[in-house]
C-alpha cells in the first residue's frame, strides 16, 4: 500500500504524526506543539534537520541564538550545534525531516 495512515501519539506538550514508514532511511512527521513556561534542553546528534511551520510560531533555539520561525517559513540546521524548539504564544505545527538519529532525538515517545 503507497498511502501512510498516520495516527496521533501525543507525549507531553507534543502530538506526533510519523508520515514515513517505520523502515525509512529519512523520517517524516508532523508535529503539534502546545506552548509551555518550560525552556526545552538543547540537545545534539549527528546529522541535519529540516522543518516548515505549518501554522503558528516556533522559537529555535541553536546554541546561544534564538531564532524565530513563523507559519509558512522553513529552517535548517546541523544538529551537531545544541538546538531546541518550543511554540510560541499558542499551539504551533510543522512537518520535520530527518534521518534516524534525528528522530530518536526530537519524537517524544511515551515512557
């Protein structure tokens, strides 16, 4: 079957939808984020990440920068630079592309 069905997992302030086979080598999903008071670790990894904001705002944190990225803007990043997100002022959502070592860092799971 060509089409993915993705079902909801929310974890915390985040809902996440994989949109990419669990055996993919690039990982798609989309992501809701509600805002938080909490200032989120940076973390690093090997690798590049990727994301568009659907909707919303989402504040960036790369090591001591702190970027805003509206709906409709993109941005991309080695992930060797610490690096955290978090919506700002309401919920936000964006679709991110990564590899597998991206998304054991950034997919909250369930614990």
């Amino acid at each position: 079957d060509v089409v993915i069905r993705p079902e909801p997992d929310a974890c915390g302030n985040r809902t996440t939808w994989m949109l990419s086979r669990p055996t993919a080598a690039t990982v798609a999903v989309k992501q809701r984020i509600e805002p938080t008071d909490e200032v989120p670790r940076q973390r690093v990894h090997p690798g590049h990440d990727w994301f568009f904001v659907l909707s919303g705002t989402i504040r960036l944190w790369l090591g001591d920068r702190e970027v805003i990225v509206a709906a409709g803007e993109a941005a991309e990043f080695g992930t060797m630079t610490p690096h955290a997100i978090a919506a700002v002022d309401g919920p936000a959502e964006l679709i991110m592309l990564f590899d597998r070592d991206g998304h054991r860092a950034h997919v909250p799971h369930r614990r």
